[in-house]
C-alpha cells in the first residue's frame, strides 16, 4: 500500500475540529434579522473557502497514489494494446471464416435444390421416374456455438448502422441537449416542449482581501 505523508485519517479529524464551530452554526441556522442575514453570508464565504481547503488537501494526499497509479498504468498499457490488438485480428478471422461457411453451405443447398428442380423438370418431359431421396439432403451450416479446447465461442447475427447524413436521422431519435435547452430558455423563451422551465436562486460569493 502506498503510503503518504499524511494520514488521511488525521488531516479529516483536523478539518473536523476546526470547523466545529461552523458545523453547529449551520445546525441552527435561522434568519430574522439583517444582521442574522449578514452573519449568514458570512458563513456561506467561510464555508465555501473550507470546501476549498478540504479539496486541496484530499487532492495533495492523492498525489503519489496518483502518481503510482499512472506509472503502472503507462507499464501495462502497451500489453494490453498488444493483447487487445491480437483480440481484434483473431476475431475478424474467426468472423470471416464462420461467414465464409455460411455462404458455401447457402451455395451448396441451393445448387442441389436447383438439380432436383431440373430432375423433376426432365422427368416430367420424359415421363422417366426420378428417385429423390426422401430426406433431402442439405449441406450442414456451422454451428452458432463453436466447442474449443478452453472454451466455446457462439456466432450470433446482429445488426450494425452508420449515420451517413445526419440531418436526415428524425429527431425522436437525437438526445436532448441539455446547454442548448438552457441557452434557449435564458433567451426568452417561456415554453419548449417537453421541458419544465423554472426559476432558482444561486449565490455568488467574494472573498475580501
């Protein structure tokens, strides 16, 4: 376990401590008056700025797991591609391969469906009498699930799309944007559908100097 400098443990006991004073402010909050109004926002700067230093301190702790975490990160990385990339060749050969035995066995059973069709046709002209098998015989496609020595692998047919042209793909089908909903409603706008539009209040704080 990498270790830092400081305990987490303790730098969250020492905040704690320090901001018990405004922990029971907070607890009992109540505004009746200006100066109430005042102490208040006083509060809301001093508790923002803590939030701030806590944040400081959590991101100065994490600093060498972070480092750590990066270096091992940047020792893997290139196997992982490597493996990764063998992943990709592998499968696509696999694919191409099971493809490749669906459509011969699809040729094969079409091509002895077309010569049974032609005895028949023959047959029919000639009055010769043809036997065909009673069970016809039909070229085996591969199986969907492929046994290996380790394991098994299925096939399955799915389907893929690709957006071409954008401004044709209907709009039931575009996610909402969130930042141009706001911009328009910001802009005057008093009804979107399918949107609430409603009004809230944020504070905006600065610190003297």
């Amino acid at each position: 376990m990498i270790e830092t400098k400081e305990k987490p443990e303790t730098a969250v006991k020492l905040f704690e401590q320090s901001q018990a004073s405004l922990f029971k402010w907070i607890a009992e909050t109540q505004i009746t008056s200006t100066e109430e109004q005042k102490n208040a926002e006083d509060m809301l700067i001093h508790a923002r700025r803590a939030v701030k230093d806590v944040e400081a301190k959590r991101k100065e702790l994490l600093e060498p797991i972070n480092e750590a975490r990066d270096r091992i990160n940047a020792l893997f990385k290139p196997l992982t591609e490597k493996l990764n990339m063998g992943i990709s060749v592998v499968d696509k050969a696999l694919k191409d391969y099971h493809t490749e035995q669906l459509r011969i066995a699809e040729e094969e059973s079409l091509l002895i469906a077309a010569e049974q069709a032609a005895k028949l046709a023959e047959a029919k002209e000639t009055g010769e009498i043809v036997n065909l098998p009673s069970v016809a015989v039909i070229p085996e496609a591969p199986a969907k699930t492929s046994h290996a020595h380790l394991g098994s692998v299925t096939y399955r047919e799915d389907i893929d799309v690709s957006i071409v042209n954008p401004a044709l793909v209907p709009r039931d089908l575009c996610d909402p944007n969130i930042s141009k909903i706001r911009a328009r409603a910001k802009s005057g706008v008093k009804e979107i559908p399918g949107v609430l539009i409603f009004t809230k209040t944020t504070t905006v704080q600065r610190s003297g100097q």
